[in-house]
C-alpha cells in the first residue's frame, strides 16, 4: 500500500458520538487541537499513523479519518489546505463557535 | 449463516451447483440464470427442483421462458444499497406471477427485513450475528403507506375501509 | 394544515424508535458505518465539517406557529441558537449530537415533523410553491397532492435505495416558484377542458454537475392516476438508472441516454399495466386530505388601505418592504408577506431561535397561526390582512427582519459553502456577505429592479447557480478559493441555463464583476425591462467586454 507523499502529513477525524472534529496524537489518541497531532514525514510514518487511526475507527471511537497535508503555524503542526483548516478553527462566518472560541470549545470526554 | 423466514413459506433446502458441477439426479439446485438459458431442456431434465440464481441487473423479460420450469428464484446482492433487486422481485411477482420461494442473498442488512418481505421476498440468508436482528426489524412496523404487489392495500385505502378494492375509474 | 391520524402518528413513532436503535447498534458496532451512513441519511443526518448535520423536513414549506415554536427549541437545546432554512423547504442544525438525535426526532414527532427521507438515495421530501393555496395565480392547492406524494413515498419498499437522490416538486400556479423543470420529477397542476385537474407530468430536470431542464413527458395526467404514474417512473429509473457511476445516476442521465420519448413510452407501458392496481389514492382519501387545506375563513377586505398607503410615503424601506416583499392573496385586502432572511452581511437563510419564535408570536396574530418556507430561503405569513402591515413590519424590523429585498439583488440563494459542508470547494457566505454590503442601498437597489443571484460553494450546486440570473460557482484553484461568473439561468417558468462567461475572480474580483455585469444591465435596458430579459436581448458579449475588457 506504499504511495508517494508529498510532504509531512497528519490525520483529522470526526468523533462518533457527537461528531466534534480530533486529530490523532503520536500515541493513537485525538486531541481537538491541531498542533497536538503526531505528524509523519514519510510514506512509513503515515501507514504507522493510518494503522493507529483505523484502530479507533474499529473501536468505534471516529470515523471519517483523513490524511491531510500539513503545514506549521506559530511552530506547531496545522492542516495545509484551506477545508482542513476551517475543521481546525470553526465557521469563519461565525467567530463565535468552533474551536477559534478555544481549543476547549465544547469538549467533552468521550 | 441463517436463513430468515420472512412469509412462513416451506423454505427450500438446496446446494448451489459450481459452474461446471453436473446436478446429480433429482438433486435440488441452484444454478446461475446463464446457465440455464445455455443447457436448456438437458438440464431440467436431470435436476429434481431447480431454482436460477440472478444478478441484480437481470432484466426480468428474460426470465419469461422460465417460469414454468424454476421452483425458486435466488436473487443475489452485489450491496445493500443495489435496489434494482427489489423492482427485480416485483417484477417476479407482478409481471411473471411467480409464485414460488424468493430468496435474497448477499449483503443484505436488518432494517431491509420489511422491504425485502413488502418486495416479494420469502426468505433471506443471513450471518447468524444478524438473525435476531432481522427478526426484531420485521416487527419494526405494521402500518403501510403503499400498496404492494403482497397483497399489503395501502393506508390511503385502509382509512376507508377499502382493503381490496380495485380503484375506481 | 395537514393534521396526522393515529396511523401517521405511529409511523413516525415507529421511525424514531427504529433510528433510536440504529444508532446503538453503531455505536455498538453491530452496524458498519458504511451500513449505517444510509440509514442515518434517510433520517436527514449528514456529518459535515465541525459535527453532524440534521436537515429536518417542512414538508411542502408550510408548518404551524407551534412547530417554529418547536423548531426554536430545538436549536436552543441541542444546537447552538439557530438554523437554516434549506432550498428544499428544510431546516438544517449544524452542531447536533449522533446520541441526542433520537431525542431530536422524538419531539419532532410529537409535533407532526419528521426528518424523513431529507437525504439518501431514496425520494425526498417535496416542495411546492411558497403561496400554495395562497395566491391570486392559482389553478388549484398543489399540497393536497404534496401531502399524499409524501405518505406514499415514505418507506417505499421498492424505492429506498433507487441510483441516486430524487427529489419532486409541484407547483399550482403558472408563475412557477417552485422550480419544477430544475427537479426529478416537475409536476404543473393543471385543469383540461372538462374542468378536470390534473398534472402535466415532466421528467428529468437537476442540476449537480450536469445541468439539465426537465422534458414533459405527459401533457396530462388525470388526479387519479398521480401514483401509480409516479410508480411508472420510478420503477423504470430504478431498474436502469446507471449505479456504476454516481455522477451518472440521476434520472436526468438515463432520460437523456433513452430520450424523453422512449422514457415516456416505458413509463406509459408500465403505467398501463399498473393503474388500475389500487395503488393510488381512492377518491375519499384525496377528500379528505384536501379538506385539511381548504381555504382559512377570511373576510373580504378592501385592497386600499390609506394608512398602509402614508406610511409607505412617509417612510421608504416601508413602502420598498409593501412593493416588494407582499404578494396578492386570492381573498382581496388580504397578502402573503415574505420574511427576508437575507439582511445584508448577514447569513443567507439562517434564522436565530429568538427570530422564530418572534415569526411564530406573528403567525398567531396575523395569519392564522400558519406559516412557510420558500425555496429561496426566506419565511413567509401567508393570509395577511393589508391592515396589518405597518404592526407586522415594526415588529419584524426591531428584530432585524424587516429588510424589504424579496427578489431583489440581495435577496440570495447561497448554499452552505466551506464554512460547514464537507464537500464544498469555497466559501459562499462570505461572497453573500459581501454582495450584501457592497449593494446596501435599497433605492439602488429598487432601481436595479428583480434580479436573482445564486452562490454554490462547489460543483453540486445546492446553491442553484445553474438557475441564477447571476450565479456564482466556487471552485478550489490550487488551494485558493476562485469563483466562476455564470449569467442567464432561470429557475422560472422560463426555465434557463447559466452559461459561464469567462475565466473566474477571486472574492473581490467576482463582486467587482457582478457590479460591472449590473452596469451593463442598466445602461442596455429598455423601459422596465428586467435583467433576465434585457441579457436574453443583449447577448453575453457585451457583459463580457465589460467584465473581462477587449482582447
């Protein structure tokens, strides 16, 4: 299953239960801030993570797993492309939801 | 796998033939329509009760010069979400008047249990995980809003007492 | 107001409690996800960007004040405050839990609304003109006939798992405002000459990636008959609309592929073996639904209202709101007014909770407690007295309700967009924000006259910009949002596609155009020639030279 990559890449999923947007840390738990996410430099690195991901899928945890390119913003790994990013901050029409509030934006543990 | 009763109708007990595998006398068998269609009369002469497999996208004109010939009908699912094997079943019933076992297999899932049964369905197999909840999803409802080629009237008719009537003209 | 029976009641009842169990065993994981994903759809439940997405249903655009009522507190409990009413007569909640849907579905239920079929492969919901059984330019109530669609294409056992979306629509005036050549299945209500309704009956129509105008297949249908024909079609679409292909599936393809003539012979030799099956309605079953919506006992009032008529010379937005957010109602003294929710920078068809239940609060007072959506995202009270105008207009002004641009520039359709769809390229909201702000001046405005303009954020097009006057497509250009320039579509009567007229714009380029595009218009336009007709006369060249420059 080794394909080219083009550049560092991270994984964003939505929850299950209430569909709140993680990306996946370097030990397979998600986090809602996407400077936390485990980013993979190479085609190894992002089978490891995608392994990792698909566990908390079978476990019923997130679905709708992606791999996405990622960039650096203020040191810290953030999605590179524009959809990706707006799954990071929240609605830009409403700067009142989503986790440009706070990273904590209604969180729960689940 | 488990088999789901879906009408009470006497299921049929049969093996499905390999491509090249030669019915033993008598024997109750499934085979693919195509092969049906090619060894003709020879096959139907050999076999006990033979019932066709088919394809979701089997048009069912070609299924006319059979009718008198099959005992049951196995309408195999590509996917749950193919929907051409419920028209295929109407079709069944409707246009050829096959009164025969319909069974449905492949991956079909448990909340299809009323469809299946409302499209012409006897039976479905199904993993054995999955049994209970096929039945439960038969009990899911017991009003309709159409009327089926089942003999289920629609409740358009029901609120008036109409239960078998042929529409007026 | 349709009003269910106890076999309506446990229908839907039965649906909750079946959703209410899906949803455990996904949880569960006794159902796949990919399993699960269709089933969670005919409940109206997406997963967008941020969370899930519930579309729940108003069938055929009318619902009571109390279930606004309903629909506010919805938003307020499980959403974030507000929601948005749809193109397709629906509200959407942007920020549901899957574990509180059920809940959600339950008190819907307990006031007669449902989120049935909004999504999925399977028929949804229908929608009809925002006047029915209203307006002054009506053959016939076209929601008696949407209501008895509904019921039999609910749970249809053959039709939940069809190539592809099908969505019907149904208008029973002339003027169409329901968009019926754009849908699956157009259906024109119609009288022959026996005085006898029926339907014309046309196939075909959508939009997505390939645009097509739906064909008449059946000059007319009688009443009668408008299920099992219905029947026909489908069973046609569903044995052979293209599965290989989801681009490919729709209806509008497999008509193309065999011709309208053919698809109307298959359908007519399948109907013939079918009608007189009893599949359609007996006769005191279309009595009966139809006395649901026999007409609200309205007095005759006089047209002229003096008061209404000095304040509408006192005070401009006022008389601007009188011309162009009231349509004539069939009893005289009486109107059916249009709540724009396209105040300008604000979100195109999203409405606070506090905002619905002031519309309800005015429902109960001035129109029979009943209220509408339009496909074009605003709210409507239909049977006003013309008296009532200058109480209602205060009120919805002090909430930010009162902005007098139904069908005017800024009265927008935009999809969604990038800010929550997962399948979006671009933004609209923003674009529709924008063009807001940029045109905010409601004698400019006036003066530009009727004009629709249409932004869909990518290529599906729920923002109909095939249909706009003016429609805006964004599209992702190497990771930056870009916006195409499309002019002349209708989704009238007068059914037309936009065509694109060039290169695309980045934000403020495609605003810099559609100013110039507008300047065109002016300049070209004969004597109280609208914009649609003055670019049907005129052409594409000259608004391309002045967007684009000579070569």
């Amino acid at each position: 299953m080794a394909r080219k990559i083009k550049g560092p890449q991270m994984i964003v999923a939505n929850r299950l239960l209430d569909g709140r947007v993680v990306f996946m840390k370097a030990d397979g738990t998600w986090s809602a801030v996407a400077g936390d996410a485990a980013v993979a430099a190479d085609e190894a690195g992002v089978e490891a993570l995608e392994v990792l991901a698909q566990k908390s899928a079978d476990e019923n945890y997130v679905l709708s797993i992606e791999v996405i390119d990622a960039t650096e913003r203020d040191g810290k790994p953030f999605p590179a492309h524009m959809k990706f990013a707006m799954q990071a901050k929240g609605p830009s029409v409403r700067p009142d939801l989503g986790y440009q509030v706070s990273p904590a934006w209604e969180q729960t543990d689940l | 796998m488990a088999l789901v009763n879906l009408t009470g109708i006497q299921a049929g007990d049969f093996t499905v033939l390999a491509e090249d595998q030669t019915p033993a006398e008598g024997a109750t068998v499934a085979v693919p329509l195509s092969r049906l269609r090619d060894e003709g009369d020879d096959f139907f002469k050999v076999a006990g009760p033979v019932g066709a497999v088919l394809a979701t996208d089997t048009n069912y004109t070609d299924l006319a010069p059979l009718m008198n010939k099959l005992a049951f009908v196995v309408i195999d699912f590509p996917a749950f979400g193919d929907g051409r094997g419920f028209s295929l079943a109407v079709r069944l019933r409707k246009d050829l008047g096959f009164k025969g076992e319909i069974r449905a297999t492949g991956p079909v899932i448990p909340d299809q249990a009323l469809f299946l049964l409302r499209a012409g369905f006897d039976t479905v197999e199904v993993s054995d995980a999955r049994e209970a909840a096929f039945k439960a999803a038969l009990k899911r409802f017991d009003t309709f809003y159409q009327t089926d080629y089942t003999g289920q009237v629609s409740l358009a008719h029901a609120r008036h007492g109409k239960n078998q009537e042929r529409k007026a003209s | 107001m349709y009003a269910y029976d106890k076999y309506d009641h446990a229908l839907v009842n039965s649906r909750v409690a079946e959703f209410r169990d899906q949803v455990e065993r996904r949880v569960k994981g006794e159902l796949t996800e990919e399993e699960f994903r269709p089933l969670r759809l005919m409940n109206g439940l997406y997963l967008q960007l941020h969370a899930y997405m519930l579309r729940v249903a108003v069938p055929y655009g009318t619902l009571s004040a109390d279930q606004m009522r309903t629909l506010a507190h919805i938003a307020r409990k499980y959403d974030k405050g507000y929601g948005h009413f749809t193109t397709r007569q629906n509200i959407q909640y942007n920020w549901p839990k899957l574990s509180d849907t059920p809940d959600i579905l339950q008190e819907l239920a307990d006031v007669e609304m449902h989120a049935i079929q909004t999504s999925g492969n399977c028929i949804r919901n229908v929608t009809t003109d925002q006047f029915a059984g209203a307006t002054a330019d009506e053959i016939a109530d076209p929601r008696p006939y949407a209501e008895l669609i509904r019921q039999w294409s609910s749970f249809h056992p053959e039709f939940s798992f069809l190539p592809r979306k099908f969505k019907i629509a149904i208008t029973g005036a002339d003027i169409d405002r329901a968009a019926v050549k754009w849908h699956d299945i157009g259906l024109v209500v119609k009288k022959n000459d026996a005085g006898e309704v029926g339907f014309e009956v046309l196939v075909g129509g959508g939009m997505g990636r390939t645009p097509v105008i739906a064909k008449t297949i059946r000059d007319f249908l009688p009443e009668k008959d408008l299920l099992s024909y219905l029947e026909a079609i489908l069973r046609v679409y569903n044995e052979q609309g293209r599965r290989d292909n989801k681009y490919k599936a729709r209806i509008k393809i497999l008509v193309d592929a065999l011709g309208a003539d053919e698809y109307a012979r298959q359908t007519e030799e399948e109907w013939q073996k079918i009608k007189d099956l009893p599949i359609d309605f007996p006769a005191e079953e279309a009595a009966r639904i139809k006395a649901f919506f026999a007409p609200p006992p309205l007095q005759v009032l006089e047209d002229n209202v003096p008061a209404v008529d000095e304040l509408a010379k006192k005070n401009f937005i006022f008389g601007a709101w009188l011309k162009n957010n009231t349509n004539q109602h069939k009893v005289p003294g009486h109107v059916n007014v249009t709540i724009s929710l396209k105040p300008h920078g604000g979100i195109p068809g999203d409405a606070t909770a506090e905002q619905m239940e002031l519309v309800a609060a005015l429902a109960d007072e001035y129109s029979q407690g009943e209220l509408r959506i339009s496909h074009e995202q605003n709210l409507i009270l239909p049977h006003v007295a013309k008296k009532d105008l200058p109480a209602i207009w205060t009120d919805l002004d002090e909430a930010g309700l009162g902005i007098p641009n139904a069908g005017l520039l800024t009265d927008m359709i935009a999809c969604p967009g990038l800010d929550y769809c997962s399948l979006a390229n671009a933004r609209s909201i923003p674009l529709a924000q924008e063009l807001g702000k940029r045109f905010d001046d409601f004698k400019r405005l006036q003066d530009i006259g009727p004009l629709k303009i249409k932004i869909s954020g990518c290529i599906n097009s729920c923002g109909h910009h095939h249909a706009g006057h003016i429609g805006i497509l964004g599209v992702d250009r190497k990771g930056e949002e870009n916006y195409q320039l499309l002019l002349g579509g209708s989704g009238a009567e007068d059914a037309s596609k936009a065509a694109i007229l060039g290169p695309g714009f980045d934000e403020n380029g495609v605003i810099d155009a559609i100013e110039k595009v507008v300047a065109v218009y002016l300049g070209e336009r004969t004597d109280g020639e609208e914009f649609l007709a003055t670019y049907r006369r005129v052409g594409p060249d000259v608004f391309k030279e002045a967007v684009y420059g000579t070569r």
